[in-house]
C-alpha cells in the first residue's frame, strides 16, 4: 500500500539492495482505489499476498402448485394448473473475492395453463389449451456506492482489473433485467381406429421479451500489471 515492490518486478526504480525492495510510489489517481484494498495476511511473492474473507450467503425460495379439475359432462371436461415460484439470495461477493458490494438476485417465475378436453366420438378426442408463462429474472447492486470507484457522474461504480490481483468493483453484468412473456395456444386432435391412432394439432407462440442489461455501465479499467496500476498507467477502459 506504500509503493515498494520487489526490485525484480521494478527493474526501472532504483533498487534498495538491503531490502530487496524499490519504491516506485503511488500515484495520486490510484491512491484512493488501492486503499481500498485490505492488506494482506500471507505474502506469495512478487509485491502480492492473500487476504481471506468470510461471508454469509442467504436464500428464500416459496414454490406454490395449484390445479382445479372440473368435469362438465362426461364428454367435456377442463383443468387450471397454476405454479409460482419466486426465491432471492444476496451474495457479498459480487464479481470480487473481496466482500466490498453485496449483489441481490431475484427470481419470479409464473406459469398458467388451461386445458379443455372434449370427447367428440369414441375415436376423436379435441385438446384445446391455453398458456401464459412469465420467467423474470433481476439482480442489482445494493451496496453504498464507493467514490474512488465511481469513474463517471451518473453511474454506477465500475471496476478496476489488475493482471495478477483480483479485481475490484461490482460485476460488471450487475444490473440486469430479463423479463418475457409467453402466449401459447394449442390445439390437438386425436383419432384413433382400431389398433391405429393419428395425433395432430398446432401451436402458436407470442413472446414479449423485456430485457435490460448495460453490462460494465461504470466502466472497467484494466492495468496489465501492479507496477502499471501503482503507476497510474492504464491499458484500456472498456
């Protein structure tokens, strides 16, 4: 966190030769994003150590079945089926190995089906169904926004990779929306004669999709190397 690495990973700053370190400082534009790296716990090498972090990972799930059979005559009858299924689970992991920002994910998935069975003959049977089909999936980002990490007014934080530390930041898929809706129908007739049987029928499909996804709205920055980010010397920003 002060800006001395090995000399080897510095070959340009010079070397103190008592310490095997070089002290190629800090650079003010980067100052306050490295701060937020803790220090490390056990040193590996080349200016990197690890830091382990613990954190709890809580998930809801409520599934609901339900179906109504009604028998109108003994030729016509029809039956409702609908499930819900909805869960959430908040990860402190959000992209990062470093609990920074907690990611909140959350799934409501509904499914409808109406069927009409209509015995027309001792041979003809007609299937009549009707489906609605709703998946929805969202996740978004609900921890407090860090200055050193918001790049642009406006935005969301983005993230910093550097080569050969992990990075730092939000997903960058976080937040996303993915929402459709399906309207099915359907319509089978089934004939039977003897020991021989024919099955046909159609189905449309009407799909609206709703689909919100930026992807890395805060933008990445990414440093092909610590003495590149302490530098203040980045490769790209996507």
């Amino acid at each position: 966190l002060r800006g001395f690495l090995p000399c080897a990973t510095a070959p340009a700053a010079p070397c103190n030769t008592a310490t095997g370190l070089a002290n190629v400082g800090v650079a003010p534009s980067v100052a306050s994003t490295l701060a937020l790296f803790p220090a490390a716990t056990t040193l590996t090498g080349g200016g990197v150590g690890t830091y382990a972090a613990v954190a709890n990972l809580i998930t809801h799930e409520d599934y609901f079945l339900n179906r109504v059979d009604y028998n109108f005559s003994n030729r016509d009858s029809v039956f409702v089926r609908w499930v819900r299924d909805t869960a959430s689970f908040t990860t402190p992991f959000s992209g990062s190995p470093l609990p920074l920002y907690l990611e909140k994910d959350s799934t409501a998935n509904t499914f409808f089906t109406m069927e009409e069975k209509r015995i027309f003959s001792s041979n003809v049977v007609n299937l009549a169904r009707f489906s609605f089909l709703r998946p929805k999936e969202t996740s978004a980002t609900v921890s407090p926004s860090l200055a050193p990490l918001r790049f642009f007014p406006g935005r969301d934080d983005g993230r910093v990779n550097v080569t050969g530390i992990s990075p730092i930041g939000p997903f960058m898929l976080v937040p996303y929306k993915l929402i459709a809706n399906h309207f099915v129908f359907a319509d089978d007739v089934i004939w039977t004669r003897g020991p021989h049987g024919m099955k046909f029928g159609m189905s449309a499909d009407r799909v609206q999709d709703n689909t919100s996804s930026p992807q890395a709205y805060g933008g990445t920055f990414a440093f092909q190397s610590l003495l590149n980010f302490l530098q203040g010397t980045a490769n790209t920003l996507a």
